[in-house]
C-alpha cells in the first residue's frame, strides 16, 4: 500500500502551480492511468477540476492500484523499463549478447523482465489438456521438461509441481542462484499462483538449474526433452539467432516431443528494435515453413511446410500477464 502511496503522490507532488502559454497545464499525470478524466495525452485542456473532484480522483487511483496488487503479484512494468532494455545492448556485437544479459543480473536489473509468477497461461494449458500434458509417458517414465532463459525459474518450479523433471536453463550464473534460491523456498511452501481452477495435487517431479548458453551443446549432458517452454527467451535474443533457436529445439526435443510457445510479443511493430524483439508471425515462420524468421509487415504467408514441426495448438489464453496487452497467443508445436 506504502508503494501504492507514493506511486501516486509521488506523482501527484509534480502538479506545476501555472497554467503554460495556452492556459493548458502541462502533462503531469500522464503516468496515472486512472486519471484520464481530465488528461488529453500529455496535458490537462479542461478547466480545472475542483478539491473535492481531484480527492475523488485520487481516492479512485489508489483503488485502483490496489486492486491491480492485490489480485496479482505481477509487477507492472513501465515502457520506460523496455526502452532501457533496448539501451542496453544498442550498438553491442551480437557475440557480447550472453554477456550483456549476465551483466543484467549482476547489476540487479532483472525487473526490467521479471513477472513474479509462473505463467497463467501455461497453469492452464497443463491442466485444461491433462492428457497431451500427462507428466508420465506410458511406459512410467516422468517426463522432462526445460525452460530456457528461465530467469528465476517461476515455469521451472511450476511445471515440477505439475508432476514434470523440470529443468531451468540460463546463461547467468547469478540468475542461476537466485533461481535456486527460489525454488528451495517454493517447493516447501508453494504458493497458489502455481495452480490453476482445475490443479490437483500431483506428486511433484524434481527441480535442475544449468547455467550455460542454449546455443552451445555441453550443458545438456546427451539429455533430450519431453517438452520445452518458450517465453520471452526468442524474443531476448537477436534476429539473426532464430534459425539456429530453432534449429536446437528441435535438436533438444525427443520425437513427438513438444514445444510450447507464450508469444509474446506480438503487439509490438516489427520494424522496431528489442529486446523484447517483436515475433508477429515469426514462430510459425521458423517452426511450420521453415524459414529465416527475419519477418517484416510486408511478409506473404507460404504454403511451405519445411519447418521440423507441425502446430497443434493455438489459442488467445484466458488469462496472461498484463505485459502481453491482451495479444499473447499459446501455441504448441510437435516436434516431426
Ligand atoms: C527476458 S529474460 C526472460 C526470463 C524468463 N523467461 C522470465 O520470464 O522471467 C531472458 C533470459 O534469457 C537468458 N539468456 C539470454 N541468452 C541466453 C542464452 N544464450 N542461453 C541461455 N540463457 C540465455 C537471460 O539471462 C535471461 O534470464
């Protein structure tokens, strides 16, 4: 609530005593949403509102940042934390990209992508489709499966939790230990987020973190995956990586084995720069026509099927993060 407070008044603080030029006063609540009553983009034209309707407003704002925290631990990340991500690895070489990354942690900048939870999306996914996601094969065997660039590991401990050896993968040595530190405090105590409206208790599979890069072979130690979970690590990484990203997911899965993909995000114009790099229309070039996935606004869609996989599954899920704007689609592709 204290955060909450200071979000607001914080703001609010800022209000400029004057009118400007035009008798507008200068956008001081553009990063409120809540108060749009009486904002036009970035300046207030309306004449100004009295005491009361202004406590009223504000009273409403906190409201609604509460309700906002309290229905989700997701922290709320603002366009000026994707643009210092972008800052970040402007100009760098794309073989300094791992570092750049490890740097991020190092320096104690993983909100700018951390959510806070296991993904919704994948909770429902695993426990609307029990069957494609048996955590069991048929001949008794638990199934493995990895997330990589797993960050702080939610998806690892989650997918564990749904009966899977799960395995987090990241380049980082430092977000390997806050993974691990992670998961031995969740897996005492796991919180609900873990669980959707249908989630049963399951006996739990066991929990591995590797540090090392996707891209190069020793980390996985000959294993192969039942299942792979893809969010936001294809679009961490530079276009000119994506073929060879496919190429070693197919390369990790076991046949049938399959890939599971938040895309995200796909909201954003292809012609801009990321990290979060923009993916509309980029995984199923990679996976089902099996192109480049250097996509632009301008592409055709092939009748090519030349990628490793076929997709199974594509849907706007019930429920995602916040970040997605509403536009993440979950799609399962099987491995050929
Ligand atoms: C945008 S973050 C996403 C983290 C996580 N998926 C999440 O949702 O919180 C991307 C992650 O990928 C890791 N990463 C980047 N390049 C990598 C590589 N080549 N191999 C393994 N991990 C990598 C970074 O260290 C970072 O933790």
């Amino acid at each position: 609530m204290r955060d909450i407070l200071s979000e607001v008044v914080g703001k609010w603080s800022l209000i400029p005593q004057k009118r400007n030029r035009n008798g507008a006063f200068p956008g001081i609540f553009k990063y409120i949403p809540h108060s749009r009553l009486f904002c036009s983009k970035s300046r207030i034209n309306t004449s100004w509102p009295s005491s009361l309707t202004l406590t009223l407003l504000f009273l409403k704002d906190i409201l609604h940042w509460k309700s906002l925290a309290m229905a989700s631990p997701e922290p709320l990340q603002s366009p000026e934390g994707q643009t210092r991500l972008v800052r970040h690895f402007e100009g760098r070489s794309i073989d300094d990209h791992s570092a750049a990354w490890s740097n991020l942690w190092d320096t104690d900048n993983s909100d700018m992508w951390d959510r806070g939870k296991p993904s919704p999306a994948l909770i429902d996914a695993l426990e609307q489709n029990q069957d494609t996601f048996n955590p069991i094969t048929a001949d008794g065997r638990r199934k493995r499966a990895l997330v990589p660039g797993c960050g702080k590991g939610y998806d690892v401990v989650m997918l564990a939790l749904h009966g899977f050896d799960a395995y987090g993968l990241d380049v980082s040595s430092k977000g390997v230990s806050v993974a691990e530190e992670y998961a031995g405090k969740e897996l005492q105590s796991p919180q609900p987020y873990n669980f959707g409206a249908e989630g049963t208790a399951r006996e739990r599979g066991n929990v591995s973190f590797i540090e090392g890069d996707f891209f190069k072979s020793k980390w996985e130690d000959g294993r192969k995956f039942d299942l792979i979970y893809d969010y936001t690590f294809l679009c961490a990484l530079h276009p000119t990586n994506r073929r060879e990203w496919a190429s070693r997911m197919a390369d990790l899965l076991l046949p049938g084995g399959l890939l599971i993909c938040l895309e995200f995000p796909l909201f954003k114009d292809l012609s801009l720069p990321g990290p979060p790099w923009p993916l509309k229309g980029v995984y199923w070039n990679l996976l089902v026509e099996g192109g480049d996935g250097l996509v632009t606004k301008d592409r055709v869609i092939s009748d090519s099927v030349d990628g490793s996989f076929v997709r199974n599954l594509y849907i706007k899920p019930e429920t995602s993060y916040e970040n997605g704007k509403g536009t993440d689609m979950l799609s399962v592709y099987a491995k050929k």
